[in-house]
C-alpha cells in the first residue's frame, strides 16, 4: 500500500493567489458589511463599563435614583441593539460562507476536471480529495470564529485609549500582557503547526489505506486476507490516534497556558488598581470599568493561541490550493472549429516518459495511419502500448515529437474536439452509479434516441438492454457492479461509440468477453473499419485476424511494423519470437512505418 503524498506540486512559476481572489470576490460586499456592524458591536461593549463606572462613580455616592433610572434603560437598549447586531453578523457572516461554498467548490471541481491526465495520475485518489476539505477549511477561516476575532482584534486599541483616560495607573500592565500574548501565540503556532502537519499525515494515510481496502474489497474476501490487512490497519489506525493525541497534549497545555497568563492579567490589574485606590489615583468604578474593559481586550488576544492551529491549517491548504491553481489546464475548445476529422493520424519522433528522471515509456515512434483501417498494436507488457493510445487521444502531452490528426498538431485541439474525433475504451473501462442510458451518454448528454440506440447495437449491447426489466434505465450500480465484465466493457464501448468518431482506440477490449462475444466483436470491428480508423492494442488471435496492419513494440520503439498477415508470419517463427524479452534491440527497424 503506498503512501498518499499531501506535499503541493512543484512549478516553475511562483503560484499567485488569483483563485482565492476571484473566490472572495462576491464575499466582498457581505465582508465590509460584517466589519461595519463589528464596529458598533464593540461601541455597544463600552455601555456595560460605562453603566458600572458611572453607577459606582455617581449614583452609589450620590444616592441618585433618577440618573441610576436613565443609566438603566440607557444599558438595556444598547444590549437589545447588541443583540440584534450580533444576529445580524452572524447572518452576514453564513451568507459569506455560502457564496464562498459555492464559488469555490466551482472552481475546485473546474480546475481538476481540466488538468492533464498526467498530473491527475501523479496524486492518489486521497490528495485530491483532501483539496475540497481544504476549500471547506478556508470557509470556515473566512467566515466563522476566525473571521469574528480578526475583525474585533483591530478594536482593542480602542478599548486601550479608553483605560488610558478613565484608569491611566493601569494601562501599563495591559501594555506588558498583551506582547505576552502575542508571544505565546507565536509560539502556540510553530508548535501547533508541526504537530497538525503529523496528524494530518497521519489521518490521511489511513483513510487513504481504508479506502484502498473498499476498492478491493472482492479481492480481499476471494483470497481471505483480512486479517493480514487488519495488522495493517491497526498500525495506521494506531498512528493516526497517537498523532492527534500528541497534537491535543500541545493544544490543552498551550490552552490552559493562555488561561493562566488571562487570569494573571486580571489579578494584577485588580492589584495595580487597589494600590491606585488607596493612594486616591483612582476610582471604585473606574477600577472596575477597566477591569471588564482589560478582560474583553484579553479574551481575543487569548484565542490566538488557539487560532494558530486554524491558521496553520488554513496556510497549508492554501499552498496546496495555489500548487493545484497553478498547474497548466487542458485545452477545452479550439478557438476555430475544425472540421471533423477524416482518420489520418501521424507519429513524427515521438518520445515520452513520466518522470525526468525515469527512461522513456515511447522512445522515438514514428508512425503513419491512414483511414481506412485497423492497427493492432502488440508488445510485451510494460513495452508502451497503453500509453502509446493515450498520447493519441491527447491524455499525455508528448516531450519530443509531434502528433499530428490530418495534417493539424493535435496540441492545437481542445478536449471536446479531440474526444469528437478519437474515441478511446481503456483497458479497465469505469462505469458510474446511475442507469445503463445515462452511462452511454456521458460523453454527449444531449444524445438523441436514435443516437443511443445506434452506439449500442454497433456495441453489440443493444439486444442484452431491451431483455432487461427496465431497460436502459436499469441502474448499474456502484462501478457497474450489477453488471458482468464483458457487459461493461460494450457498454463502454458504446459510450466511445456515441459521438460517432473517425478514430477509435480500444485497449484490450476483449479481456471480459468469451469467445462468441470476440467473435461477434471481431465482425462488428471490420464493418466500422470502413470508414473509420481503429487501433486497438491486443494479443487475441481472433481480433489480430481482422487487423490490417500490425506493429510490435519493444521497450518503448516499433520493432516491426507493416501488413497483418506479413508481420504475423515474421512472429511466428522461433527466433522472433516474443517471449524472448533479451532480442538484441539494435535490430529494430528505426524507419517510418506507414499502414
């Protein structure tokens, strides 16, 4: 089981924060509205200190009942306008929340949809999944706790002006706490930052090895190695527990730290005050008044210690949202409309390999395909046959070399217009959860009756769907579950089908099918090959006898390559064979093949 990878993708150019731009952009308005009602939220705070100062300054001293009377309404309106302004931020501050839900949630799925195959491949399953739960953590930053704190922090230097006027002997120990604090958060945050990256690690390792498990899941009970899995498990499961309990030992202490130094605060400005007092500098009132003032300057300086767990998090997910943001996208739409493709496809010096580092998977293919026809590719396993149709379909952009769809550079092409002229069956076709129709439909949604029917039957599924009790509304299931592998595999086929494309690539479709359905394929095959180019990568003897042309690949490059029948004969004599994997490769036939 590997290990799920959480680290941003390296560019070659710094990644901007553009996309959180465009994201925030319809939050703005609900932003400076919650600041604006943050401002009177903390005028309104003022009224209860200054109630209490004038109370104890005024009215205990002075007996006066009436000023006691109009001090009273006085606070009980600005609680009840308190209120309603809290009320008032918080709908504010879901309205944020939901549009940044929505928009980013769009660019999200946006931007992954359009990546390259080859950088969709280069991250498991849990990487990408880990980014909408980033996008769910920057919302919350934006528009919960966090966002109430950073608009009430900027107040405190007003609450701070005001001690200075009515306590001035005890500001002073505010303005020592208060760089105390920051402190402490400073720290709190390096701390808490390693120990959450460990954590999510950790987390994501497990979830990523569950569901890994979920996948295979007919394969572990075939072979009856639960158990041995269970071992593993416990170990992830194990380490994931350790990891958040260690991140929580560091988060109570760092917690319960800033409580203490809160705590302090008070005392000593309790303390300060009384000496104040006694030495007639100070008021009863005015001593008490500072004291709510002081607690309601600590109380946000306070959650920085906490908040530097969420900041942490925040700052993570946003570099891998900016290493994510970055990455080149595919071409959607051409901005000319090319006529559909007549089926020629060319190879001029094709290399690729999916690492820098790593040998060449294509190593110099040139090839030249006319319509009509049917290409069979054959080759050891590992020789670049899957790959090699991928890179004709626009799936992996090539590193040396060109390929060419009539004449045009197929890097000029967008996906929807190379999906309109090359259909592509992978090797392990996936089918979603829904019905049989809306399977078949996915490439073209707006596909007519006729259209849908037309694919199937030239699938060859069309006659096993209306046998059915519902049809092609029959719901498939999870992955097609409900469904056999050969039945998938038409199906699929049918879907590649819908479009009705010049070129056609089929990568081992007859894995799942029996001999009658190969058959059947095979006839199915040389009737669409009339007006159409079909490439299918195979080693079954019956699909090869309706090739007309062959090509061998070995280690990357075309060993041999021409007419079916002239290539079979060459592989069928003993010393060309290709089970013989150490075949001195300085034999190969290097020149352009044309089929």
């Amino acid at each position: 089981m590997r290990e799920t990878n959480l680290e941003p993708f390296e560019n070659d150019t710094k990644p901007g924060r553009a996309w959180l731009r465009e994201v925030l952009k319809p939050a703005r308005r609900g932003f400076r509205e919650a600041i604006v009602v943050s401002l009177f939220i903390n005028l309104l705070a003022l009224a209860v200190p200054i109630f209490i100062l004038q109370v104890y300054d005024r009215v205990v001293f002075h007996h006066g009942i009436s000023t006691l009377q109009a001090l009273l309404i006085g606070v009980i309106l600005a609680l009840v306008f308190d209120f309603l302004l809290r009320q008032a931020r918080s709908r504010l501050l879901q309205r944020v929340a939901l549009q940044i839900d929505v928009f980013l949630g769009k660019a999200l799925f946006s931007r992954i949809a359009s990546l390259p195959l080859k950088n969709l491949e280069s991250r498991p399953s849990g990487f990408w999944h880990t980014l909408f739960k980033d996008g769910e953590l920057i919302r919350n930053t934006f528009s919960g706790a966090t966002a109430v704190l950073l608009t009430d922090l900027p107040f405190a230097i007003l609450f701070i002006g005001l001690i200075a006027i009515i306590a001035p002997p005890i500001v002073w120990v505010l303005l020592i706490a208060i760089p105390i604090f920051i402190i402490v958060a400073i720290i709190s945050g390096i701390l808490i930052d390693r120990a959450t990256q460990k954590e999510r690690k950790s987390g994501i390792s497990r979830d990523a090895f569950l569901a890994e498990m979920l996948q295979g899941r007919t394969t572990i009970r075939s072979l009856g190695i639960d158990k041995a899995l269970k071992i593993e498990w416990e170990k992830k499961h194990a380490s994931s527990i350790e990891q958040a309990t260690a991140r929580g030992r560091k988060m109570d202490g760092l917690s319960n730290f800033g409580t203490l130094l809160s705590m302090l605060t008070t005392v000593s400005l309790v303390t300060v005050g009384a000496l104040a007092i006694i030495d007639l500098e100070l008021t009863i009132g005015a001593l008490i008044a500072s004291t709510m003032l002081g607690n309601r300057i600590i109380g946000p300086f306070n959650q920085l210690v906490s908040f530097w767990r969420s900041y942490s998090g925040v700052i993570q997910a946003m570099k891998r949202l900016d290493s994510v943001f970055a990455l080149p996208k595919d071409l959607e739409t051409s901005s000319v409309q090319l006529p559909k493709s007549k089926g020629s496809i060319s190879m001029q010096g094709v290399s690729f390999s999916y690492s820098p580092e790593s040998t060449n998977v294509i190593d110099g293919i040139s090839l030249q395909i006319k319509a009509p026809c049917i290409l069979g590719v054959v080759g050891q396993n590992g020789s670049g046959k899957t790959t090699l149709l991928k890179l004709m379909q626009g799936l992996y952009k090539t590193q040396h070399g060109r390929i060419l769809l009539d004449g045009a550079d197929i890097n000029q092409f967008g996906r929807r217009d190379l999906i309109r002229s090359i259909g592509y069956v992978p090797q392990e076709c996936f089918l979603f959860s829904g019905s049989i129709r809306e399977n078949i439909t996915l490439s073209n949604t707006n596909a007519t009756d006729t259209e849908i029917l037309r694919a199937a039957e030239i699938a060859g599924v069309h006659e096993y769907i209306i046998d059915l009790p519902d049809g092609y509304d029959t719901q498939i299931g999870e992955g097609g579950s409900r469904l056999s592998g050969g039945q998938r595999q038409r199906i699929a086929i049918a879907r590649a089908l819908l479009t009705d494309p010049p070129i056609l690539l089929l990568d081992e479709v007859t894995a799942n099918l029996d001999n009658q359905a190969q058959t059947a394929l095979r006839l199915t095959l040389m009737e669409l090959a009339k007006n159409r180019t079909i490439i299918i990568v195979t080693h079954n003897p019956i699909l090869l006898t309706a090739c007309t042309n062959l090509i061998v690949l070995e280690r990357g490059k075309v060993s041999v390559g021409g007419a079916a029948k002239d290539v079979l004969a060459h592989l069928s004599k003993p010393e060309n064979s290709s089970k013989n994997p150490d075949r001195n490769p300085k034999k190969e036939d290097k020149r352009d093949i044309k089929v």
